[in-house]
C-alpha cells in the first residue's frame, strides 16, 4: 500500500445533504508528536496534571508558571512539575 492513500470522509451538514471529502493519509512524520501520559520526561521539567504528564518545559520557571496559572483556573486539580534530571517532583500551589 503506497504512503499517498486518500481516504474518503462523509461529513453530514444536516439530514438532507451529505458532502464526501478527500483527506491525505500518509507520511507519519508530518504528525505532531504527542507526548504519552505514562511515560516520564528523560531531559527539561514535565508537568504533571492528575498524576499525569500533560506537557515538558526547559526551565522549572516555565513549567512552574505554566502550573500555576492552570492551578488558578482550575484550584481542585492536583499540578505537580516534574524534574526530569533529579527525578524529584515539586507540587504547586497557589500563594495564599
């Protein structure tokens, strides 16, 4: 099977009209990489959302900002950021 597959796709606008389009399928290397959930960052600061690795940032100043302006929007959630190199975690909180 070639890389330069096109698969079609029915798309209902409503009950009455169907529209088919044409979406490449291929090159898996154009795809982002997304990171896994258990998996552990090997280099920077990951964030860790619920237990979780959400994202990994090069300082722990960005990935402790970034903590905490979700822990703002969202105060129930457990956000911990992760250093990679010690292998430490470090909760955050919001000031009181």
């Amino acid at each position: 099977m070639s890389d330069d597959v096109k698969t079609p796709i029915t798309l209902k606008a409503n009950r009455l009209k169907n529209t088919t389009i044409e979406q490449h399928v291929g090159d898996d290397e154009n795809r982002p990489k997304n990171l896994k959930a258990n998996v552990l960052p090997t280099e920077g600061y990951g964030l860790e959302i619920d237990g979780r690795v959400k994202s990994q940032y090069g300082t722990v100043e960005a990935a402790a900002n970034a903590g905490l302006e979700l822990k703002r929007k969202y105060p129930f959630i457990q956000i911990v950021v992760f250093n990679a190199k010690e292998r430490t975690r470090t909760v955050v909180e919001l000031p009181a």
